[in-house]
C-alpha cells in the first residue's frame, strides 16, 4: 500500500511555527513515527508553500496511490483549484488539520476542498494524520474483501 502525505503552506516551521498551537514536534521526526507505525504501508511526503504545485503534486500521483492525506493549510479555504484537483483524481483524499478549525477564527470554518474528499480529520494534533492513515488502509482493505467475496461468488 502506498500513501501521499501533501502538507501546504508554513507546515514546513511544525515544530517552531506557534508551538502553543501546532505543537513542538518537527515534522521530520513525526513522520519517521507515522512510517514506524505502518511498515507495510510506503509514506511519500511532499510539501509546499505553493498552490500550484500542490496542485502538480495532486495530479502526479492522484492515479497511482491508495491514498492521499492532505493538510492544505490556507489553501483549504481559499483553493478552488485544489478543489478541482482533488476531484480530477482517482486516490480517495482525506482532509487533515492538526487542529480543529471549527474551534478558530471564522474564515477557517470554511473548507472549499471538503467536497472532494473522502473525510476530514482535525484537532487531534498531528495524531491526526495516523487517523487518516489508518482511514485509508481501513478502506483499502474493506475494498479488497469486498473483490475477494464477490470473485468467489462468481
């Protein structure tokens, strides 16, 4: 199984940026945690400050993976062009944010990329992203049961 963490905008200074809001740890040694944590599961990363190239990424490997866990950051509430994206791809995506943006400022209560996704999983700090890691192998699996009673069926 092979899975796409896109992070966007500023989520390169975890560990630095407002750690009384993001937390202290770095994101480098989170995510060794995350691939610790699934060994028989290949994590990507890719991040960027830059729209279009979180948009580049999408559309790079929207077809090839089983899944994408995006933190959009900003862009969640301003990008119709992730949104668009999002929507051109095969690869289930699942929205993450480290925190529960219900519970901050009012413009970020608005998601334009929500719609195209699997689900979303926020507030739970960067253990959010194990959550839709295992969102995503869960119906992986569920899938590939599902081809297997029906192949036996036939």
């Amino acid at each position: 199984m092979r899975i796409q963490i896109i992070n966007g905008p500023n989520l390169n200074l975890l560990g630095v940026r407002e750690p009384e809001i993001y937390g202290k740890k770095a994101w480098e040694e989170y995510l060794k945690e995350l691939r610790a944590r699934f060994p028989k599961v290949k994590i990507d990363y890719f991040q960027s400050n830059l729209e279009g190239e979180i948009i580049n990424k999408i559309q790079e490997i929207g077809f090839d993976r089983d899944g994408i866990v995006l933190n959009a950051g900003a862009y969640t509430h301003t990008s119709v062009a992730i949104l668009d994206a999002i929507m051109s791809v095969t690869s289930p995506v699942v929205e993450v944010h480290i925190t529960n943006v219900h519970q901050r400022e009012e413009f970020r209560r608005r998601s334009l990329i929500s719609p195209g996704c699997l689900g979303f999983i926020g507030g739970f700090g960067l253990d959010s992203y194990r959550l839709a890691i295992e969102a995503l192998v869960d119906k992986a699996l569920n899938a590939k049961a599902k081809k297997e009673k029906a192949a036996k069926k036939a």
